[in-house]
C-alpha cells in the first residue's frame, strides 16, 4: 500500500465512523496554512435567523474582503447527512475568510442533530455566534444550547437579530435584553461577549447597507474577541487513535490516525504510546496528511502516524500518543450526555444512581457506576450532566468521547467535561 494515497483517501471519512478531524477535509485550510484557521457552531432557538446569519456572514465577508466566494442561503439551508458514531446527523459547513483568520461555520437545521452531534465529538468549536430574536428574546432552547457548549467552546459572540423591524425598541428595551443575555451568558461562565444588534435578512439582501455594516462589525467582533486556539499548542502533544492500519511491506511500522488534540508533533520525535496495558516509547517516522509529508502536525490537524518499530499487534483505536511522561489515567469523570430517543435505541428505560453500566472510551469498554445529582433519573431522549465511577482506570481528558452501553446496547452518548480522579 502506498501510505501517503491511501492517506488521502483516509481524510475523505471512513465508511460508517468519520475519523475525528473529517471537518477539517472540507475546508482547504491547508492551501493557507500561514493563516489560522477557527472552528466556529451558530447556535440558538428554531427560527431565529442562524441560516440567514450564516449566509449574511459569507456574503458580507466577500463584498467586503473579496477573499472567497458567497455562500446562499439555499445552500447552507441544504445540509449534507452525516454517519456520526452509527446515527444520521444533518450538519451545513460554510466557510468565509477576514484578513486575518479563515472560518468553518456550521450550522445545524434542527435542536436534535446540534445536540447529537455534540454529545458525540471532542472538543470542536473554537467560538460560537449565538442569535437571539429580538422579538422572542432568550428561549428554554438558547439556554439548554449554552448550557451543552459551555465545557468546550471558549467564548461566545452574540446576534440579535430582526432588531429593526421593532420602530418601539428604544435604547430602554435594547438595555434590558442586554442584560438578560448577559445574565445567562453569566451563570454558563462567559464575561464580555459582544452584543450586536442587526438584522441578517436585511445584510444578506444588501451587503453594502447600514446592516451589511453591522454583520462587518460582527466579523470584526469575532475576529478579535475570539481567541486564537494557540493555548492548545503550548500544551504537550496529545493524540488519541482513532484508526489503525498496517503499512504494507514493512511490518516493522503502523499507520495511527487521529486528531491532535493539543501541542504540537515534530516528525522523529519520540512519543509514548499509552493505554489498553501498554505504555512504550515509540518513533514517529513520518507525519502524513493529504497525501503529503510534514515535519510538524499541529493540534487540530489530523494526521496519519507512521509509527516506527511498533507491530500492529502494539497499536489500537483507544489508545493515546503523548509526550513522553505527560499523561495519566483516571476512574472518576463527569460527563454530558445525550440518552438515546425511543426511535434511537433498543433498549428504553431510565436509570439512577448507583446503575452499573457500561461506559466506552474508542475501543474501550469499561464497567462503571452512574451516579447523578438530586436522586434524579434518566430520560430517553433528554441531555444531562452526569458522574461516573469506572472499575478500572482510563486515559481520558476533557471532551473525550463516552458511549454508555446497558447490556450491550447503546443508551447513551457523551463527553467528558471534568476529570476527578
Ligand atoms: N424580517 C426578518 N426576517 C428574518 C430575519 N432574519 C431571518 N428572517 C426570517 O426568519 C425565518 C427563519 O430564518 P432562518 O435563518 O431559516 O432561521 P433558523 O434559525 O436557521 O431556523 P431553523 O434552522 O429552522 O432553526 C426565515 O423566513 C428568514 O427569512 C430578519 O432579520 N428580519
Ligand atoms: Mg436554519
């Protein structure tokens, strides 16, 4: 097998399970590399203007910055269906482009699929615009939403949207709806987010108005009040194995694939392979994504490995490649998870504390004890915070995937949003 073509063809998704990193491929983030590259989800209740947001946004940036090309709202109202962890997820992607940064938006047509999709994937989203009706203000949905991104997504920019079809919103009402954002933004832990007030149906139908300005300053909100996710890069270099192949004619070598979830890998550098009982210092020969060489992966690539004097016996999906000596495992974690729907799973009841379940790490399958908070019980289809005790320790860190089995059958899907112990 030629390593770096079969590589390619990697990054295009793996049949029923996409690798980790499958967003990045539809972006060709890598034709800039110089420039960094944001991860961000629009959120908010039904109907309060996400997808005309988003088309607002592209457009805008490309009257103004003539960087890439408009995307309609037709086409980002079309999502494409996603096999994410053996479910159909419906998910948009629409990419624009500011001097300074290059963005992938994604844009979720129902509550359902956000909530799936999130539940089901690491740490993704470098910032999130949230939008907010002003005639509907902060709905249950806005704060279940806020409350579900809080563990993984840094910071929030704010919308309010269909603001000027309102002649009777003086600066009084505008005053009040601020502080009622603020409020909640505030009880999830975000300080500061920028509220802008416009309307995106407006912008979209005409960028050069005084509301295309407004989602101008919404770029420019984002561009500056986000961070760039460089802090991951000073951490210690951290990839889970997601996929693993043989690399043909050399049985002295293995191809492990993931995303890098922190720090950063230089070609040659020794890493410790850990977890499933083995913890060896491996050398990675050769760091490989679409199709070409590189000397250095970065956290949020995804890269195929090529490990050195390892046999494929050594490597498996569950394991994770670390800087030497930076990574220990843990038995006690909290987690947010999504209980599988009736029309989701085979096997529908609700479970309290004390239920022993089984909890899945990649490839790994662990008993463990639920516990939850107040004596409270589970409910197919809701999404919860919940703790868990496993019987035996696992490599797990914050936005680490779990699956809960009851019986062999999926119930449940999460992630780690705390370590405890
Ligand atoms: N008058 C007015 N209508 C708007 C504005 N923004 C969006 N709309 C309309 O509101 C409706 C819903 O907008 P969408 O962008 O599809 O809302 P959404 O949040 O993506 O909706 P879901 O994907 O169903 O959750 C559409 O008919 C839009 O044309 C605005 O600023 N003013
Ligand atoms: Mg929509």
């Amino acid at each position: 097998m030629d390593v770096k073509k079969a590589t390619t063809s990697l990054c295009g998704g793996l049949g029923a399970e996409p690798p980790l990193g499958d967003r990045n491929c539809k972006s060709n983030f890598l034709a800039n590399k110089n420039k960094p590259f944001l991860h961000l989800v629009i959120i908010g209740n039904t109907n309060h203007g996400k997808t005309t947001l988003v088309a607002a946004i592209t457009k805008v940036a490309t009257e103004h910055y003539q960087l890439r090309k408009a995307i309609s709202y037709a086409q980002i109202n079309n999502p494409q269906k996603e096999r994410c962890w053996g479910y159909d997820v419906y998910i948009s992607y629409a990419e624009y482009e500011t001097p300074n940064r290059q963005y992938l938006l994604m844009d979720f047509p129902s509550n359902i699929d956000f909530i799936k999709y999130t539940a089901s994937h690491s740490a993704l989203w470098d910032g999130a615009v949230l939008v907010i009706s002003a005639s509907q203000g902060v709905e249950k949905q806005t704060r279940e939403q806020i409350q579900l991104i809080s563990q993984l997504v840094p910071k929030i920019v704010v919308f309010v949207n269909e603001y000027v079809q309102f002649d009777k919103f003086d600066d009084v009402m505008e005053q009040i709806l601020k502080e009622e954002i603020n409020e909640l933004l505030g009880e999830y832990g975000y300080s500061d987010s920028p509220i802008i007030f416009g309307s995106a149906l407006q912008a979209l139908e005409n960028p050069k108005s005084e509301q295309g300005n407004k989602i101008l300053q919404l770029l420019e909100s984002i561009d500056t009040f986000i961070e760039t996710p460089q802090h991951y890069l000073e951490k210690p270099f951290l990839m889970p194995i997601e996929f693993v192949y043989p690399v043909e004619n050399d049985s002295n070598c293995v191809l492990a694939c993931g995303r890098v979830n922190q720090g950063v890998l230089k070609v040659k550098a020794p890493v410790s392979l850990v977890g499933l009982g083995l913890n060896k210092e491996v050398i990675v020969k050769d760091i490989i994504m679409y199709g070409k060489s590189f000397d250095k992966a970065y956290s949020g690539d995804t890269p195929s490995l090529v490990l050195q004097n390892v046999t494929l016996a050594d490597v498996k999906a569950g394991q994770v490649l670390a800087k030497p000596n930076t990574i220990t495992a843990h038995s006690k974690f909290s987690a947010y998870v999504y209980w599988l729907s009736k029309e989701e799973c085979e096997l529908v009841r609700s479970y309290y504390s004390g239920y022993k379940l089984d909890f899945y790490f990649s490839v790994l399958d662990i008993a463990g004890t639920l516990i939850l908070i107040d004596d409270y019980k589970t409910t197919s289809g809701e999404h919860m915070k919940i703790y868990a005790e496993l019987v035996t320790p696992v490599i797990m860190s914050i936005g680490s995937r779990v699956t809960i089995l009851n019986n062999k059958k999926r119930v449940g899907l999460g992630f780690v949003t705390e370590v405890l112990d």
